[in-house]
C-alpha cells in the first residue's frame, strides 16, 4: 500500500456514529413533556375558575370536577362504550391498510387498473359518510356491521392514494439499477418499491387513523341506535337528551383522548420505521 | 500539425474482438430532443475507453444505452462475445456506476453493496466476504453499517463503486464516477482502478469531463459533441503501463492533453450557441 492509500484509508478508520441518538437533546425532551402538561393544567384550572366564578349553571359548563365524578361513576357505561368505538376503529384500520396497501400495488402496477378503478375510489372518498351510512344501515344485518364498513371506507383512501404515490415516486435511477441487475418483479417490489414507499405509507396510516374513529362517530350517530353493543357516540347522544352534561363531557373526553392515542401511536411507528434513514425523522445537524 | 509518435487517430484500432458494438445509434427522446445522432462506436475486449465531452451531449445517454437502458430509437447495439438467455436476451456482465450514488437510504452501506449479489439469489453469509473486499477497495469496510445519509458525497460514490465492483464483471460502465471526489481520493482511486483494470482483464467505458484523467487512464478517448450529440473524434492513446507519476509528467502527457483539448475546443466551437 502507498502512503497516499494508508492516508486516505487512515482518515476514515474511525468507527461511524451510527449508534448516536437522532432524537433531542436530554433538556429538550424533558421540556417537551413538561410544557404540554403545564398548558393543560393551566386549561384546565381556567376551566375551573371560569365555572365558579360566573356561576355558570352545571346543565351548562359543568367544572372539572364535576366530569370527573361522572367518568368515575359512569365508567360501567362509559368503558364498554369506548371499547366499541375502539373496537370499531382498529378493525376499519386493519382492513383499510391491508386493502389499502394490496389494491395501491395492483395500481402501481397496471396503469389499466388504476384507470378503470380509480374514479370510483375517488367518488367513494368525496361523497360524505353521513350520506351513505342511512343505505349502508339498510343493506348490513347489524350496526356493528354497518359502522365497520362506514370506518372502512373513509379509511382507505388515504391509504391508497399515499401509498399510490409512494410507490410511482420510487427513483428511477434505482428501478434502473434493478433492473440492470436482472431483478424479477417480486423482487423489485419488496426490495425497493415498498420501502422507498414507506414514508407515503405512513402518512397515510397517520391520517386514516384519526378519520377511521371520526367515521366510526359520525356513522353510530347516523345509526342513532341503542342497545348492548353501542359505543361511545350513542353514549354522547344519550347523554345529550337526558340532559346529562357532565357524562356527556366524560365521553367527549374519552373520544378526544382515544384520537390524540391513536395520533400518538400512528406517529411513533412512524418515528420508528424511519428515524435510521428518512429526512423526516432525522434531526437536521448542520 | 505535429503529432507525436504515442498518437495516432485511429478510429478503427480496436486490441481485443469487439465485446460490444453501437451501429448508427441514435436517440430522441419524447420532448424532442436529440441526445444522439448516428453514433457507431466498437469497443474491444479489454479496452479502457473514455466518452470525453462537454455537459449536455449525451454521454450519459450513450452509457445508458450500453448498458441497455432504454431503448435506441434507431440503430442496434451489439454484444458479440456474451451468451443469450432463453428470452433471447443478452445475459450481459455489467458493472455500472450511474452519475449519482443512487444508494437504497434505508439499507446500509452493506445491503447496498449486497444488492447485486442479493438479487442473483445469493445468501448475506455467503456474500459477506466478497462484500467486504469490494469495500475494502474503495476504502470503506469500516463504514460497512453506516447509512448512506451518514457518508459524504465522495463516499456515498465510493459505495456505489463498490456495488458495481462486486459482481466481478467483466464490462464496467462508469459515468463521471470520481466527479465529486477531492484531487487526492480521485487520484487514488485512478490508480486503483488502473490497477484492478490491468489485474481483472476489465473493458471499461468511462464518461468523464476532465481532459486530464482521460488521457491518464484511457487506451483510447472518444471525444463527443453536443446537440445532436455525436462523436466528433477519437484518440489512441499508447502509452506505457504501469501508468504513474512519470507518465503524469512526461511530455507524452502534456502531448496528448493538449491534443485532447483541442478536439474538445472543437466539439465546443462546433456549436454555435456557446
Ligand atoms: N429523460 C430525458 N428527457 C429528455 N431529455 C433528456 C433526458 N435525459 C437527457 N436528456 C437530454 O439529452 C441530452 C444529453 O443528456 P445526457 O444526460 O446524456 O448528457 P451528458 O453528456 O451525460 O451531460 P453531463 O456531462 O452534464 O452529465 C441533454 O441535452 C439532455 O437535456
Ligand atoms: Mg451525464
């Protein structure tokens, strides 16, 4: 070996830093725990003050304490109801990634396909759930069965279209490369294509989570039905009719609560997949 | 004019028999342009052959083509020597290193060097050590599991001269591969490269900008001009072997890049719009 060759190879023997955290710095992480927290209990002591001060009546704005006396107390409704609702949302949003993935890769790979089949799942995303859930209430033999379908439908279109997308923004010098090296077309498709679609994949999970529990809302609302197997949106209604304000903000707490979860989770497997190699992940450092 | 005795224009001095062959090989691509017009072009069995040309004519088209990606839209490119598959395809032994890294950002340095390798069926164990060494030629098997956004442009180059050295192929296609790269690495990595050139038996077709590393690594420099893009000369270059240091400073060299440029000055005069 040359001394040319020993420098240049000597100026790079030193191990990479692969094992380095991509996240923030230790303060800022603990800030960004501690800062939210403060915010909503400063909300909600406003909330609070803003009740006894003005004497506002509990059919009204109940205080803090009151919702929180009903969560406790009605919990043997509340919990079975959030149980549906949850349930509901989790297997629209299985069967929407599945469905949503499989058909996205049938469009990647037939332009025909994707011509023929396209604008029904475009006239499928813009027609509003409200709209179709009465039909869909006709034509399924259970609710259950109804608001599964209506969680399935608004979905999946995210899921499709991002996925679509991501798998037509595979680069071309790579699909090159692939195919240079005489790659078949299983292959190409799980070596490259899906992960270079990833990304897509997942802002699209991302958003079809928080609209998969609005739908599976919106429909039970439509359905309007009561019964054992009603989740927290009939819950919310009841609560309305009966004049009972405090449930009624113990539910919407709990819905409210179950998105930010479902946005927490969607975000952090996202954070996951990606923080080794995606821009999106990875802290910028110049 | 006065040539020296290491010169000679011989469009036709080809060493070895021809492993690939361009006939009248022209391309239009679909906004009309012409990236090339008419270009023959034989290459023979163990040449070092550089496409020496301005920005813009063609020369990473021509590679492409080469290589057998995207089609010429007139015109046939021929490869004697190599076996067909049962498609009646040509079963061709490429290495091709494309002007960007073009690197899988979500694989390590390794899988990508991996993926030729990978995709011919064979197993991460038993592809480890070829992996390893073809790191090791560019400098970089510490890096081995480092992602591609944690290496710099040089590197990233580097790994994709690794992949395309990790099949062993017997025609490597190189486009502008050592253009990121400091003066210091890119010399070393000529040197590398003319040494495992002359050790392997390779045929090499390298597109390059630079006069100088034409003339330095080249058995022959085909100079080219833009719109249409075409070949407007070529230029043999006899030189000794092994090329070094003294080659650099000899008046050979200095005879032949002069001559060199002049050719390009002419591709550039040839056009009217710079
Ligand atoms: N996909 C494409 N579609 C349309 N025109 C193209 C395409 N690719 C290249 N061209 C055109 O073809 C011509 C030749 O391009 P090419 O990339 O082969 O040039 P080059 O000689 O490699 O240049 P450089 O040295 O800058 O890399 C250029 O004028 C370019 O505009
Ligand atoms: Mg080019």
């Amino acid at each position: 070996m040359t001394e040319l060759q020993q420098s240049v190879v000597a100026s790079e023997t030193g191990e990479p830093q692969t094992q380095a955290e991509s996240g923030p710095p230790p303060h800022e992480r603990i800030l960004r725990v501690i800062i939210p927290l403060v915010m909503l209990g400063g909300l909600i002591a406003l909330w609070a003050w803003y009740v006894k001060a003005y004497n506002v009546p509990h059919y009204i704005l109940p205080g803090p304490d009151l919702v929180a006396q009903a969560m406790v107390r009605d919990w043997g409704v509340l919990g079975p109801a959030l149980l549906v609702t949850l349930t509901i949302t989790f297997e629209a949003l299985a069967i929407a990634l599945v469905g949503g993935v499989l058909i996205a890769i049938l469009f990647a790979s037939s332009r025909w396909v994707e011509i023929a089949l396209s604008p029904y799942m475009v006239i499928l995303q813009v027609t509003p759930i409200i709209a179709i859930a009465p039909l869909i209430l006709i034509y399924t033999s259970t609710t259950q069965q109804a608001l599964l379908i209506c969680a399935w439908i608004v979905a999946f279109f995210p899921v499709l279209s991002n996925t679509t997308q991501g798998l037509k923004s595979t680069d071309h010098n790579l699909l090159n490369l692939y195919e240079l090296y005489g790659a078949s077309r299983w292959q190409t498709l799980f070596l490259l294509k899906l992960p270079a679609a990833l990304p897509y994949f997942l802002t699209g999970l991302r958003i079809a989570g928080g609209l998969a529990l609005i739908a599976a809302v919106v429909a039970e609302f439509a359905a309007g039905s009561a019964g054992a197997g009603s989740g927290l949106a009939f819950r919310l209604l009841e609560s309305q009719y009966r004049l009972n304000i405090p449930r009624l903000f113990a539910a919407l707490i709990l819905l409210c609560a179950t998105g930010v979860a479902i946005f927490g989770a969607t975000s952090l497997l996202s954070h996951l997949l990606l923080r080794r190699w995606h821009e999106s992940a990875i802290r910028r450092e110049n | 004019m006065p040539v020296s005795s290491a010169i000679s224009i011989a469009p036709q001095a080809v060493p070895g028999r021809p492993i690939v062959r361009l006939e009248h090989v022209s391309k239009t691509f679909s906004n009309g342009t012409v990236a090339l017009k008419d270009m023959s072009l034989s290459i023979g069995e163990g040449e070092f052959v550089s496409l020496l040309g301005p920005s813009g004519c063609g020369k990473s088209t021509a590679l492409r083509i080469i290589a057998g990606l995207g089609e010429a839209t007139t015109g046939r490119v021929d490869w004697p020597t190599m076996a067909h598959d049962a498609a009646g395809k040509v079963e061709r032994e490429i290495g091709f290193v494309f002007q960007e890294p073009t690197l899988m950002p979500w694989a390590t340095v390794f899988k990508n060097v991996w993926l030729p390798l990978r995709l011919a069926g064979i197993s991460k164990q038993a592809a480890r050590a070829r992996v390893m060494e073809a790191l090791d030629m560019v400098g970089l098997a510490s890096f081995a599991d480092a992602y591609p956004r944690e290496l710099s442009g040089g590197m990233k180059m580097r790994v994709s001269i690794a992949r395309a050295l990790v099949t062993r192929p017997r025609v490597l296609l190189m486009d502008e591969p050592f253009a990121a790269l400091d003066e210091i690495t890119r010399q070393k990595l000529n040197d590398d490269l003319l040494r495992l050139w002359a050790q392997f038996g390779w045929t090499v077709v390298f597109v390059t900008h630079s006069v100088f590393e034409s003339v330095y690594l080249s058995t022959r420099i085909v100079v080219m001009a833009p719109r249409p893009g075409r070949v407007i000369d070529e230029i043999a270059v006899v030189a000794p072997s092994p090329r070094d240091l003294a080659f650099r400073t000899s008046p050979e060299y200095s005879e032949l890049t002069r001559r060199t440029s002049q050719s390009l000055h002419s591709a550039l005069g040839a056009n009217d719009h710079l």
